[in-house]
C-alpha cells in the first residue's frame, strides 16, 4: 500500500491554528490534499492529528482521519520520523501493511502533484530509500558571515574570503514540503538526510517556509502569482 500522510497538530504557536487557518481563501490542509489526490498514486490519505477539528476539515476535503495522536508526538519537539513510525505502526496493528509512504506536510501550499509523481518515479528508479524536494540557497553558503558578541562580523570559512562565487559549489536545502520513503527505512529510523537518499531539485520560486505572519503574507503574495501564471483566477 502506497499511503499519503500528513501530520497535522492542532496548536501552531507563532501562527494560531496554522494547519486549518484560511490561506487564499481555503483551509491551508486542503492544499497538500489535494495534491495527493492528484496523483493518483495514494491508496489512502491519512491525516494524523491531536484535534477534532483538524480531523473534521481534513475529512471534509476527501482525507481519512482513522486515529488520534498521541499527546506526546503534538508538541513542539516530536520529531516527523516519530510521527509517521506512529502511523504506520497503526496500520500494522490494524493489519494493514504499508510498503511506501509520502509524507507531506500540511502548511505547504505550494506542494505540486508533479512533483510528488516526480519523486515517486524517482524512488522506484534510483533504488534509495528516500526522495524529497530541495532547492539552491540563492547566496554561496562559503561566503556566510556571522556575528559575534562583540557585535564585529566574521566568516564562518575565511578561506574563501576572496574565491570567487563561480568557483563555490552549490549547495541545497531541504524545502520541507514532503518525503517519499520506503515504510521500513522509516521503521528502521534510517536517516533522512543521508547516502540513503536521492534530491528532487526544484526552482527556489516554488519554495517559501510558513513559520511567522511575515512568511505567510510573502507566501499569499507569491501563491497569487503562480496562480495568475497558470491561468487559474
């Protein structure tokens, strides 16, 4: 069974009730549905929450919510990897058995079903455990500087002081939106971010992190645009 899971807890700190909050007129959850939903590729998609409500708006918008989670995977610290164990682990007990899960995470509205058939084919043809989206950091990471407590500036590498940029290798960033994995890599608590995983490189304009109000304003403004290019009003 291929399943789709999106983790979906009910309280969001620096935005309140961010997984379920209006975003360009719509639930923010109802954008990674339906994305799943698109592909064509899920036998279930599940949602795992702590909230009735969440569960409710999820299952309005074609997902399943089968269980609650637990308090202590609803909080701040609860790792993505002990979320989705939780979920499969369910199944398991439910004699259900998953060979491959997606998880994709409720805040991303800018998840593209392509994307996720994308890294579904890579994963079957590249033999890794996982695949997932990341982007180019658009400013060389050689080049960072810091500040200390003296308030001064330093490099973090002062060998590169005077490299130049073209000479810099590249370097990505995961853009947390979702990861396809085999089930029993993520049993076995193999790492994500690893050998046993292969990219899916996308363009920095379909990626915006949704932490603050600032990012969800830029991320609405930026949703809009993409939407006027499609032809999608």
């Amino acid at each position: 069974m291929k399943l789709a899971l999106i983790p979906a807890r009910g309280g969001s700190k620096r935005i309140p009730r961010k997984n379920i909050k209006s975003f360009a007129g719509k639930p923010m959850i109802s954008y990674a549905i339906k994305a799943a939903q698109d592909t064509g590729v899920f036998d279930r998609i599940v949602v795992s929450t702590d909230d009735p409500e969440v569960a409710e708006i999820a299952i309005a918008h074609g997902a399943e919510a089968p269980f609650e989670r637990p308090a202590d995977l609803a909080n701040d610290t609860a790792p993505t990897v002990a979320v989705i164990n939780h979920a499969l682990n369910w199944f398991r007990d439910h004699d259900t058995w998953v060979d491959h899960v997606c998880c994709l995470y409720a805040a991303s509205p800018f998840i593209q079903s392509a994307d996720l058939l994308a890294a579904w084919t890579l994963l079957q043809s590249s033999g890794a455990e996982y695949v997932f989206p990341v982007t180019s950091f658009p400013f060389p990471i050689q080049r960072a500087v810091k500040i200390g407590l003296d308030g001064r500036l330093s490099m973090f590498e002062p060998r590169h002081l005077l490299t130049r940029s073209q000479d810099l290798e590249d370097a990505y960033h995961d853009v947390g939106q979702f990861y396809w994995g085999k089930a029993a890599a993520f049993l076995a608590n193999k790492p994500l971010f690893g050998a046993d995983a292969v990219p899916l490189v996308i363009p920095r304009w379909r990626v915006q992190d949704i932490d603050t109000l600032e990012d969800w304003e830029r991320a609405e403004v930026l949703f809009e645009i993409m939407q006027r290019r499609a032809g999608i009003s």
